[in-house]
C-alpha cells in the first residue's frame, strides 16, 4: 500500500517523539536508552502521598499520575513526558523506601521465603492525550539467612529502592527464586508495555499526529 506526502506525515511513531522523563531514577533513564528512547530529564516536585482509601495495586498508578499533572510546562507536539512509580507490596501492606538500617532488614525480614507484588504505575501525558497504566510482577524470595541481609544491606545501601532491594543487584541474584511478569517492571520501568502505550499514545489517539 502506497501512502502520499501528506498521510506519510501523518505516521509518526514513537521515533519521532521527543520524550520528558520525570523521574530522578537512573535506572529508568537507563531503562529507556537501552529501549532506543533517549530522554531529557525534567525536574517534578510533587508530595508523594496517595488518598487512605486507595488499593496497594492502584497506588503507584495513581502517584504517576499526580507527577504528570504536577508538571507545568507546556508540551509541544512532539513530546511525551513519561513518569513512574513503583511499589512493593507484601500482603496488601505497601512498603516504600527503607529510612534506616533496621527498617530496610525489617523489609527484607518481612519478604524472605515469600512471594510479594511489585507494581510500577506508568504515566504517558501529550500534548492532547493521557495514558496511564500498572504493570505487576510476582516476586519470590528464598529463606534468606540474618547475614546474607545485613551484608546487602551494609553494602548496596537500597534506601532509595522500594522494598529495600534491587533486582538486579546482589541480593537478586542469589536471594530470588523465581519472577512472574516483568522483570524490567521489578527494575522500575516494564519496558515492553511503555512501548506498547506510547505506540498507543502516537497513533491510535491522535496524539503527536499532524492531521
């Protein structure tokens, strides 16, 4: 099929989007460069709090949204701005970053030789359209030993990581046994399904498109 000049215009993919990431995460940026999808980085400041009434599997959606909208710069067309958050949930209990030491082993004493949730909330905000959605992974800790989690926790420091840990760190390699879902979601950003919305996003709400 053949398309003119101007319904060739008209097909933009997400290669010609220009993507605002809000998020001080080096993985995510990371994440995204590996992706094929180099960001600029855009400060957002917002109060991370969600509503008593919100479900655990709702929160991290419901945080990414509140960073979009906090954002106040206008967008041009060609730009989506991408925000995200992630949260570890144990038992319908939301566990957020660690602040000490004792709180980030209570974590991990709390995940050893069980299955958790991890769910990362994504927010896609164009000029003329808004998308949202969670991704959730299945997470399964060994019996982890006393000094296996005072050792990490001395060495990796995860208190800017849900959970206190990161998959791809130490503790991931020898402590989980298995993952159902995404592993880049546990990672912070479920790669596949961004590509999937921001497509999504591009052509199927009109967004970006120059009708």
């Amino acid at each position: 099929m053949t398309f003119g000049a101007k319904e060739q215009e008209a097909r933009v993919t997400w290669m010609d989007c220009r993507l605002l990431l809000g998020s001080k995460s080096p993985r995510r940026r990371e994440l995204l460069g590996q992706l094929g999808l180099p960001c600029r980085l855009v400060d957002i400041d917002v109060e991370e709090t969600v509503d008593h009434g919100v479900e655990a599997c709702r929160v991290a959606e419901v945080l990414s949204r509140k960073k979009a909208e906090g954002y106040s710069e206008p967008l041009d067309a060609d730009e989506v701005l991408v925000t995200a958050d992630t949260v570890v949930v144990h038992e319908e209990v939301v566990l957020g970053k660690p602040h000490s030491r004792d709180e980030a082993l209570a974590m991990l004493r709390s995940l050893s030789g069980r299955v958790h949730q991890v769910y990362t909330g994504v927010t896609l905000r164009g000029s003329e359209s808004t998308v949202s959605f969670t991704e959730r992974s299945d997470v399964a800790f060994r019996k982890l030993r006393e000094e296996e989690m005072e050792y990490y926790v001395d060495v990796y420091k995860p208190f800017d990581k849900a959970g206190a840990y990161g998959i791809q760190e130490w503790i991931g390699m020898v402590g989980i046994e298995r993952i159902e879902g995404c592993f880049y979601n546990v990672m912070g950003l479920p790669v596949a399904r961004l590509y999937k919305e921001l497509e999504r996003l591009v052509n199927g709400h009109g967004a970006l498109v120059d009708q």
